[in-house]
C-alpha cells in the first residue's frame, strides 16, 4: 500500500530549521543519556510530509538493532483516537449516536447500575469506570470481552467526574462496534479508517503477521532504582501485540500518526479518499468537558471524542504550553504523544520505547512540542 502523503522540503513549507535541528539534538542527548532506547518523529504541514527520523535502537537484546523509519512502535493510548475514528464513522452512517446508552446496543451492559451510561460519556472518560480491567484471557475471546465488559461495576455516578479511563472505556468502545457491525473490532477499525486512507502498511490494531510483527521494537521500562531500561514483561508479548487493545494497543510508524492528524486537519480526507465529514470532525474534536479537572491527570484536559484539546489552560498535558488553543491531540503512556494544530495545518509525532513515570515524563512532553510550535512560521 503507498503512502498517501508526498515528502517535502521543511523549510519550504514554513518551518525554522534550526529549531527542528534543536529538536532532533534534543532527542540525540536523551538517548545518548540512557533514557530510552530508541525515538521516532515524524513532521507534517498542508498534506505533505516534511520530516521523518528514526533514532537509536528499535531492538537492544541480544542484538541491538536500528530503529529505522518502517519501524513499528506501540502507540499506546495513541490508540484511542483510532478507536474514536471509528465511531465517527459508524456515527456517520447512523448506526449509533453518541446521545445514544451504550445498552442501547448492548443490552447486557446495563448490569451493575450502568443502563444510562452514554457513548459520549464513554468516550470522554466520563462513564464512572475507570478502573475496571479486561483480564488477558478475555483479549482474544471475544464472548468473553464482552460479559467481562457488561459485568463492570460503577466506581461513581456517570457524569459527576472526569476521570481518565486507562483502558476500560475502549474496551467498551470496542464491544460496542462489534454489536453494531458483526464484525471484529480490529477488522472494522481497518477496514473502515486504516486501510481507506492509505495507512495499511503504517497502522496497525493489533500485529500477528511474522513480517509485521518483525517490524516493532520492542518495549522498555525504567528498572525501580534507575539504570538501563529494561524490557516489558507484557507488552512485548505475542498475546498483547495480537489483541490490538483497542484503548492502548496498537502499532505505528510517526508517518503513519502525522497522516491520520493530517485526515483530520483536512476535514477527514488524505490522500483523495474520505473516511468522515468535516461536520463530523467538528463534532467529535471540541472541548465537551470544559474545564473540568480530570482528576486521573490533575489537571483540566478539555476532553473531545478521541483527541483532547489545547485551550487556554495554563498548561497542558503533551500538546506544548505555546500550542495554539485549537490544537488537538492524544498521548501513550510514558512514552509519546501525537497532535495537530488547525491554525497552522502541521501535524507531529513522537514516539519512543521507554515507559517512563512523571514528573520527567510531561516536562520533556512540553518541551519536545514546543520546539515544533516555536519551528512554525
């Protein structure tokens, strides 16, 4: 499948080159301090791809090997605004609505009180289940996935907290578009957003293919007391990497999530083909929590239907204190974050292959988006 964007000189497209030269040092020092393994950017401006750079090791043991720019990456919670892409779509259609109670569509999830939850409530981290868990031997069968799903227990009252749902939500989220389409939820989600708009070969939920899941690097945490990273006990499983967790468990390149924002920044088309309406888009990225503290995050995060926005907070989480309040986008824990900036038409991605916990975690968020906003002309 052919990538759907052609590359094109930065500076020709309004970017300050030393700047991004700033960035691309930046990264180099971080890696060469030992804080993560392996990095992939990935820069984009009016549908055309000004900058993609792959650096350290995508694998350390018991051969390093490069990262290199077909490297794929777990995304993370990355994930969530390609599971959201696909309710836009199923929206579109009028299979659902996002007024619409999830019981609407799954009778069974109205067990344990949950009868009244909405979509919109789910997919804003609003539905009062943030802490409810899929076990691993549910991640395949998905009979199971969805009595794990309809047998959740409240924690609060849907509505009365922002409070980030790592997981729980998309799980739903995927159970739902199952109910409503009959098929797979993975195999929807590329049917309908991936495989469209020409990011078969970038985006993945879920790997199983050998040459595919030769491509990944694998993932790392920082041991307890410091030192070199360590590899993931379960994320660079087989088992995860198959179930394509729909709230954190796909795969990428930095092209492949700098085009999926470049979709969006053009009203849901790339490459001449379209998956949504502008109205759609509209609809789905704008501030539906105000400024409302997300009380997982500390902080407001103006949660939208997938993405979340800038606004005019005082800070934010991994979009850049000099975004434009427009500006909309979504992180991967501890690792990365990928945004999009109506008011200039670029788009970026950062991802990288170490887990690490806040504080350093956010401030280097911030300062990695800023030397893009500051590159903006």
């Amino acid at each position: 499948m052919t990538y759907p964007m052609q590359p094109a000189d930065p500076a020709t497209l309004g970017f300050r080159m030393e700047q991004i030269e700033a960035l691309i040092a930046f990264i180099d020092k971080q890696i060469d301090d030992g804080y993560y393994p392996g990095c992939q950017i990935a820069l984009a401006r009016h549908g055309k791809l000004a900058l993609v750079r792959s650096f350290g090791n995508a694998i350390t043991d018991p051969a390093p090997r490069e990262a290199n720019d077909s490297t794929l990456w777990l995304l993370y919670s990355n994930t969530k605004v390609i599971c959201a892409a696909a309710l836009w779509v199923l929206a579109e259609r009028g299979a659902l609505r996002f007024a619409d109670k999830i019981s609407d569509h799954v009778p069974d999830f109205r067990r344990n009180g949950k009868r009244d939850v909405t979509l919109l409530q789910l997919m804003t981290h609003q539905s009062g289940f943030p802490n409810a868990v899929v076990p691993k031997e549910a991640w395949d069968d998905h009979e199971k996935l969805k009595k794990v799903v309809c047998d959740f227990t409240l924690e609060w009252t849907p509505g009365s907290k922002v409070h980030y749902h790592g997981l729980s939500a998309h799980w739903t989220a995927g159970v739902v578009i199952e109910a409503v389409t009959g098929q797979d939820f993975r195999d929807f989600i590329r049917e309908n957003v991936i495989e469209p708009i020409g990011l078969g070969n970038d985006l993945f939920m879920g790997v199983s293919r050998p040459s595919e899941l030769a491509r990944i690097s694998d993932m790392h945490v920082p041991p307890p007391a410091g030192g070199a990273a360590q590899k993931d006990a379960e994320a660079n499983t087989l088992e995860w990497r198959r179930a394509g967790v729909p709230g954190g468990g796909a795969y990428g390149t930095a092209r492949g999530m700098v085009a999926l924002y470049q979709m969006m920044l053009a009203g849901g088309t790339l490459g001449g083909a379209r998956i949504v309406s502008p109205r759609t888009l509209q609809y789905a990225i704008r501030n539906w929590t105000g400024d409302r503290v997300d009380e997982y995050m500390g902080m407001p995060m103006h949660r939208g239907i997938g993405p979340h926005v800038r606004g005019d907070t005082e800070t934010i989480r991994g979009l850049g204190s000099f975004a434009s309040p427009r500006t909309f986008g979504h992180g991967g824990v501890g690792t990365s974050y990928c945004w999009a900036d109506p008011d200039s038409g670029v788009s970026f991605a950062y991802i990288t292959n170490n887990r690490i916990p806040d504080p350093w975690h956010t401030r280097r968020l911030d300062l990695v988006a800023n030397f893009v906003h500051a590159a903006i002309l």
